[in-house]
C-alpha cells in the first residue's frame, strides 16, 4: 500500500466518524495528494497547524500579526568593520520556523551551484572550485534577503501544492515587515530556492563557455577565460526577473598577477586565507606562548569574555579550508589545552 493510499484509507474512515460528506472527503484527499507524492507535510488550515507545531491558534495569528515583535534586533561586526543588523526570532517562532524549514523546504532540492546554507556544502566547496584559473571574476548581489519578494516566496510554497491561504500562512512566518529577516532559520533555504531558476540560467551559459561559477549566497563567483562584461550583463539580467540588481562596487575581476579572492579567500593556486589575516593569528599565538593568556590579555586591553572561544573559532575557519594545516593544527590543540 503506498503512502497516499494508505493516508486516503486513515483520512476517510475517521472523516466519515466525524460525519464529513464524500464530497467534502474528495476534496481534501485531491488537495492532499500532490503534497504527499512529495513527500510533504499535508496542512489543511492553520488550526491543523497549530496541532503539527504543538502552538495554539492565537500564537500563530499574533505572530504573523504582529511580526516586529517577535524578533530580537542585534548587530554584528561585517569583515569591512562595518554592522550589519540581525533579526532572530523569540524561541516560539523560530521553533515554527524550523518545523517549516525541516519538514518542507529542506525536502526541496536547489541548485547544485548554490554553496551556503545546504547541509553538506561550504565555503570550502565554493572556493577551491576555482583555484588556479587564469581569471577569477566576483559579483555581489545587493541587499540580498532585503530584497527578495513576499509574493515570490508566497508562490514557491502555492507551487509545491499548498492553497492559496496555507502558501500566505508560510510566508507570513517567515517574513518580518514585510522582508525576509536576516537571522531567522527559513531565510537562508528559502533564498537559495527563489534563485534556482536563476542558478540555472547562469549555469547554462558558463557550461556553454567552459566557465566555472558557484553561488555562495550573495556572492558570485566565475573563473576561466571569460568575457566579464557579457557575464554581468546575464548575471543583471536574470536578476531582474526576481527583482534583485547587483552591487556595482563589489564587481572584481582579478588576473593572475595579482591576489585572486573569493569571500574573502585566496585561490590563485590553493585555497588559503590572506597572508595577513594568517599573520595575525600568528602573532596573536606568539605572544600567548612566551607570555601567557593573562599578560597578553592585560598588555593588548583585550575585552572579549570569551577570547579563547573567538581565536579558536578564527582558527577553526582557516582549518576548514586548509585542513592539514599542521602549524595551526598544533595552535588549535594549545588553546584547547588552555580552556
């Protein structure tokens, strides 16, 4: 018996005990079927809802209702030094939002080009793709989740099979003011599927021109011999047909001769970090060594409560791309040693 049968006999036989008419019955299991060949969850309404994320009716509708205020705004330091502000929501939201996440749309596939945000994928895989290229060419999409639309997400979820009220149900979970919030856990994913038509018009044409290019987010990159000026005007053209643009000040294309950086890594012939952000760690390293945690803290006005758990994380990165890394190997095991 397969999963839809096996769900039309549960569905019918206590539909019928609740006194529901064969046509009502009908109807339900026709709007059923397509959700459940894919493998989704069936959600009739946001009382069924409410029952599969175990959050009363009132919460749901408050939440959509009343979006900003249930959210926590903070700030983080971006690599330029500059903020960028976050928006996570309160722990009863987020859990929804993850139930969303978990249970539809990590069951949708994406492009295989996108890197960020997929289980199993990294920087590392975005990056080492286009090491020892002639040229390497790097685009920015602006104000990336800022910018993605309510009613193009709305669709993505009414495309898969949800009525029209389930689809605006969704979308207004994972929105805040009417934006997709940096910081909630659906807003990465649900990025990564709005531009799958997109991944694949670019994807079309690099292979056609024996181009790389992989998608790290917003950041776009390509390498190979490559024309950088047909390659923006494809890129701002598709981009246009979700309502995005590029950041016209990020665009860099980089010869040989020069340092070739991609998110911030080096692939002219390895994936590595910048010499000086290498260099930094270093000395940070040395001055621990031959002084001690607490001088050094003390002579450098270091404010950081969790120092250590910050240089190890720094470390940790350059490790994820260079694993075998021996000199920052034996660094990471002295600072676990100091913890």
């Amino acid at each position: 018996m397969t999963t839809q049968q096996l769900y039309a006999e549960r569905f019918t036989q206590k539909a019928l005990e609740n006194g529901f008419s064969s046509d009502y019955i009908n109807k339900c299991l026709s709007y059923a079927n397509p959700l459940l060949e894919n493998n989704l969850p069936v959600v009739y309404n946001i009382d069924h809802l409410s029952g599969l994320v175990g959050y009363n009716i009132s919460y749901i509708k408050r939440a959509v209702k009343f979006q900003k205020y249930f959210y926590r705004e903070f700030e983080i330091e971006k690599r330029n030094g500059k903020k960028r502000t976050l928006y996570e929501p309160l722990p009863s939201l987020k859990e929804i939002q993850l139930w969303i996440l978990n249970e539809i749309l990590y069951k949708l596939k994406v492009s295989r080009y996108a890197k960020a945000y997929v289980p199993k994928r990294s920087i590392k895989e975005h990056t080492i793709y286009h090491t020892d290229e002639p040229f390497v060419l790097t685009l920015d999409i602006k104000k990336f989740f800022n910018s993605i639309k309510f009613e193009y997400v709305e669709s993505l979820f009414r495309n898969i099979g949800y009525s029209e009220k389930m689809s605006n149900l969704f979308t207004k979970l994972c929105f805040r003011d009417n934006e997709l919030p940096q910081g909630a856990p659906t807003s990465p994913y649900i990025s990564n599927l709005i531009l799958k038509e997109f991944d694949s018009a670019v994807s079309n044409y690099c292979m056609g021109n024996k181009i790389k290019f992989t998608r790290y987010a917003d950041d776009l990159a390509f390498s190979g011999n490559l024309n950088a000026e047909e390659i923006e005007k494809l890129v701002k053209d598709e981009l246009s047909k979700i309502g995005l643009e590029l950041n016209d000040d990020k665009r860099k294309l980089m010869e040989p001769n020069q340092p070739q950086l991609i998110s911030g890594i080096i692939v002219n012939k390895k994936a590595q970090l910048p010499k000086k952000v290498r260099n930094s760690l270093r000395n940070e390293m040395y001055y621990i060594k031959k002084f001690g945690l607490e001088n050094h803290l003390e002579q450098t006005k270091q404010k950081k409560t969790n120092y250590i758990k910050h240089l190890l994380g720094r470390i940790n990165y350059l490790l994820q791309i260079n694993p075998r890394d021996k000199e920052f190997i034996e660094y990471r095991k002295f600072l676990h040693e100091l913890k």
